[in-house]
C-alpha cells in the first residue's frame, strides 16, 4: 500500500510537469539552430565572443542541402547538436566513428563549419567562414 506521502509527492511531481509544459515560452526564448543570419540581431544570439572574435557554427546536411546555424551558446561541439537533435542518436561508441567520418575528405552526411566575425583589424569588423575542405582545391 502506497503511503499518502508518496501519493502526495507523486501528484506535485506530475503537477508540476504539467504546468512546466503548458507554461508559455520565455520572451527571451530561442531556437537552437536558424535557417539563416539575416541580421546583426541573429547574429548575437546566435554566436558567442571569444577574445577578439565572436563565432557562430553551422552544419550543411549534404543529403538535404539544409543548412543549420546553430546556438553555439548552448551546443558546444557540432556534434552535441547532430547526434542530439538531428539523428536523435545516442553518444555511443558506434555513432561517434560514424559521425566523425564527416571530418574527412569525402563528406558522408554533414559539412561542418564555423563563422567569425574578427574585431582585430584596425580597418574594422571583418566576417568570414570556414568550413572543412570535402574535395582538393585546384590552383
């Protein structure tokens, strides 16, 4: 028999998850990854200043062509947000050597790249990207 103690507790727990998920989100809400940076406002919530440099990442699905720039404040390696949110896989030894084939060469699922906005030059703010070579370049 199940005391009325843990019956209470049990229905505050479910109480409060409940009101947890109906809640409305915060004003200051975001999403984890954007379509694009259209704007400087994106652009600063969406990256995170390091040094002199502020930086954002993005990933390229190359089966898609979707193309993720994601919140670098809440993903600190492109692949928390692969394995997490868009393979929903766990971090198992099997899914990592998978997902880092992805750094070689041949692409086999994602580009992964990053975008830095230097503040370095005394001509003034500069933005560029990078992203992991797939093929050679031909000079």
């Amino acid at each position: 028999m199940i005391s009325t103690r843990r019956t209470i507790c049990a229905a505050v727990v479910v109480a409060a998850a409940v009101i947890a998920r109906a809640a409305p989100a915060a004003a200051d809400a975001q999403r984890a990854w954007v379509k694009a940076v259209p704007d400087d406002a994106t652009w600063q919530r969406y990256s995170r200043t390091l040094g002199a440099d502020q930086f954002g990442k993005f990933i390229i699905d190359v089966r898609t062509d979707e193309i993720y720039f994601i919140d670098v404040n809440l993903f600190d390696i492109h692949a928390d947000f692969v394995l997490g949110v868009l393979l929903k896989q766990a971090w198992t030894a099997d899914n990592i050597r998978e997902y880092n084939k992805n750094y070689e060469r041949v692409k086999p699922r994602f580009i992964l790249g990053y975008l830095t906005h230097t503040r370095r030059s005394t001509a003034g703010p500069t933005r560029s990207g990078r992203a992991i070579r797939s093929t050679p370049r031909r000079w």
